[in-house]
C-alpha cells in the first residue's frame, strides 16, 4: 500500500515523535523507502540602521540553516539505519509547508508521516499548524502524530 513515506522534521524533539512510527512502517508493514525532509525558511529582509543586509549576507545565513538542516537530518538517518530500507534526506529552502507539499506532489509519496505540536485556540492562530496547512494543501494521504507533552497530547 505505502511504499514511499516523506517524514517532515523541524528539528525539534516534539517532531521527533513520527520516528517510532517510521520504525512500525518498515517493521510491520514493509516500506523500504523513507525520505526525511526538513525546510530552511529563507532569512527575512531587514535593515540595520539605515541600510539593507547585504545579499550576501543573506545568502551566508540561508546556506548556515541549510548545513545545520543537513546534519540533523543526517544524523537522524544514521540512528535509524534499516538493511533493505532506503532511508534519504532533502532539505528544502522556502515556505514550509507549500515546500513540503509541492515536494511530496513533485516526488510521488504515498504518504506524508508529520508529527504535530497540537496547538490550538490564539497560540494556532498566532504561529499556525504546519501541520495543518500540509494535511489540507496536499493531494495524498497525510498521517498526523499529536507530539506528547504538547498541548492536548499525551
């Protein structure tokens, strides 16, 4: 049934909670091909005093994020290594989560395995649900993991 997952990380310890379910997935059901995905926001325009960073600048603090991004997800692959199962990493740079669901339709997974901090009332409207916006911007199944001591997890 599911033979390509796509794991969404943000690095966090919460988001880390999907990995007991990666291991279920190529112990009980078989799927051998896992890419874990983390996304590098782009750093945001802002001036220092009466100028701009420089683009160059910029351009050093976008490839920073995406080495830091590279070696966790490195390192997160390392600790779950499976014989037979392809186990990859990509890190991504813009928006979250029209990155993770443009990649996932673009690279044809069969399911998006995403941990979610289960936010809600002002604190979900204030910081949103990456989550969320995936389950409801993406074309293929998306299963959600509440992440425990989050807000209402257990």
């Amino acid at each position: 049934m599911y033979k390509k997952i796509m794991v969404p990380l943000d690095g966090s310890e919460l988001a880390e909670c999907v990995l007991p379910h990666v291991e279920a997935f190529i112990e009980g059901c078989q799927v051998n091909h896992f890419v874990f995905v983390r996304v590098v926001e782009p750093p945001a325009t802002f001036y220092s005093g009466d100028y701009p960073i420089s683009p160059e600048v910029m351009k050093e603090r976008e490839t920073a994020g995406e080495k830091i991004a590279r070696d966790y997800l490195d390192q997160v692959v390392s600790r779950l290594a499976y014989e037979s199962t392809e186990l990859h990493s990509e890190v991504l740079v813009g928006n979250v989560a029209d990155s993770l669901a443009d990649f996932a339709e673009i690279k044809e997974f069969d399911l998006i395995l995403i941990a979610t901090h289960g936010r809600s009332g002002v604190n979900r409207w204030v910081r949103g649900s990456i989550a969320d916006k995936v389950l409801r911007s993406s074309n293929i199944p998306v299963l959600m993991v509440r992440a425990p001591g989050s807000e209402g997890g257990i």
